[in-house]
C-alpha cells in the first residue's frame, strides 16, 4: 500500500483557457464567466428564498380576520372622532424588559465614532410595563408588574378605572388571550361603563401605544444600565413622570398646508401619470 501510486483525477476541458478535474465541485465563483457566476448565483438565491417564503407563510403567515374591515373602521374612527365626554386608551403590555448590568458603562456616540458598548453584562431578572395611552392628552397610566398573566392585567385594568373615575373609558387592545380570558371578560360584564375594542388580527401596530413602547425604549431603557430589576423599574417611572407633564396634545389629523398644496399641484401639471 505504501508504494501504490496515487489516484489522481483527470483534467475536463470546460471551455477555451480554462481546464479543471473531473469529479472536482464547482464553485459559483470558478465558474466560465462572470455572466455564469452572476447566473448560478440568482439561481441558488431564487432557491432558497422561494423555499423560506412558502415556509414562512406556511407557517405563521396572518390569520384571515372576517371582521377585518369592521375592527379597521371602529378603531380608527374611535381616534379620530371618540365620543363626547368619553375617554379613549390605548392598552398594552411590553413584556420581558430585561435589566441588564453592563461591565463598563456605555459611550455615546461622538463625531467619527459610532456607541460603544461591552460584549458581556448581567441579566437580572425581568419586568413586564402595562401602560395606557390616552389619545387626548398623550399622558401615560402605567404599571410594571413580574408577569404578563390575565391576573396582572387585572389590576392593571383596575388601576386605570381608578385613574378616571365616572367616567366612559373605550379600551383599545390586541387580541392577546390575556385580554379574553373569562375573568377579565366577567370584570368588564360588571363595569359596563369599560367598552373594549380589539384591533384586527396581526394588526396589533394599530395600537397607537406602540409608538410610546418605542419611544421609551429609545430614550429611557435601551441605553441604560441596571443593577437590579427595581433600577429599572425606577428608571422607567422617572421617564413617565418627565413624561406626562410634557405629553403632546393630539388634535387628530391637520389640514394640509396651503405650500402642500401648491406642490401636490405643481406635480400633477407636471407629471399627471405618477400618482
């Protein structure tokens, strides 16, 4: 066996100049030609998208909602024109915020250099905030609580009776199944000045408390660093208490303005086709 030759493959012609083994896996970069490469590629990425698309959609594509276009006109048309003497919030949970202790704090960014920040950190547990956002005022009723169970949106539901007290609340939210288990169904049976509107299926960005769940992300608990869950409970309620005195009053859409309307104009009478 030591003194057998060895096996070696022999050479193919693929085309003019260029020559490889036979048997040798050719790469998309080994190919004939740029034009080839660039074929092979496409083909390969094609592939596998098209695969990962039907799965995906196989999957957890959305759900047909049979009420879509009734929950669409309900939520949008209680913003836009609420009823009088009512108040209209929108509810939800941003679940599992993390404390996390970072080994060195964090450094902003500065003109050439991008944030930097510690590859290692600290879990210390997490909290879950419940918070409603009255569409009027722009304040914020909020709770953070350990869990995100219909027993703590309970209370949340019954703190925020008690934050308007006699008066009509509407309740925007998702279709979360804390929201229609049996005991918050009974608990709302017996408050009937609480009404519920559930935004479609897989529309939860319909909840205009969404947007607030950003904005305190960015400002008070992305960039934060936290030692205990009760740091971060703190830092969440300096930020909502900072922001309530400043909360910016919504007074449904605008008008447009008179230059918005000389340029939607001037682009018609120039390009009529393009709208």
């Amino acid at each position: 066996m030591r003194n057998a030759p060895l096996r070696t493959r022999a050479p193919v012609h693929t085309g003019p100049g260029e020559t490889r083994l036979r048997g040798a896996r050719t790469r998309p970069w080994q190919s004939s030609s740029p034009a080839d490469t660039r074929r092979d590629l496409h083909h390969r990425d094609a592939r596998v998208r098209h695969h990962r698309v039907e799965r995906r959609r196989e999957l957890t594509g959305p759900i047909a909602d049979e009420e879509l276009v009734a929950k669409i006109t309900d939520v949008v048309g209680l913003c836009l024109a609420p009823p009088e003497n009512a108040v209209v919030l929108c509810v939800d949970e941003k679940s599992q915020i993390q404390a996390l202790d970072r080994t060195a704090p964090m450094l902003p960014r500065q003109p050439g250099l991008p944030e930097r920040r510690t590859h290692d950190y600290i879990r210390h547990s997490t909290t879950t905030l419940f918070a409603a956002l009255n569409i009027a005022t722009g304040t914020i009723t909020a709770r953070c609580q350990p869990r995100h169970r219909h027993q703590e949106f309970l209370r949340f539901l019954r703190q925020v009776a008690r934050a308007y007290p006699d008066r009509e609340l509407h309740l925007v939210m998702d279709n979360y199944a804390a929201h229609k288990r049996i005991e918050v169904r009974d608990w709302l049976a017996a408050h009937p000045g609480v009404q519920v509107h559930f935004t479609p299926t897989s529309a939860s960005w319909m909840n205009l408390v969404e947007v607030w769940f950003g904005i305190i992300e960015r400002q008070a608990i992305h960039r934060g660093s936290y030692r205990s869950v009760t740091d971060l409970i703190h830092a969440i309620s300096t930020f909502i208490d900072g922001w309530n005195p400043r909360a910016i009053r919504s007074c449904g859409p605008k008008p447009p303005t008179r230059s918005w309307l000389k340029q939607t104009g001037r682009r018609l009478q120039t390009h009529p086709t393009s709208w």
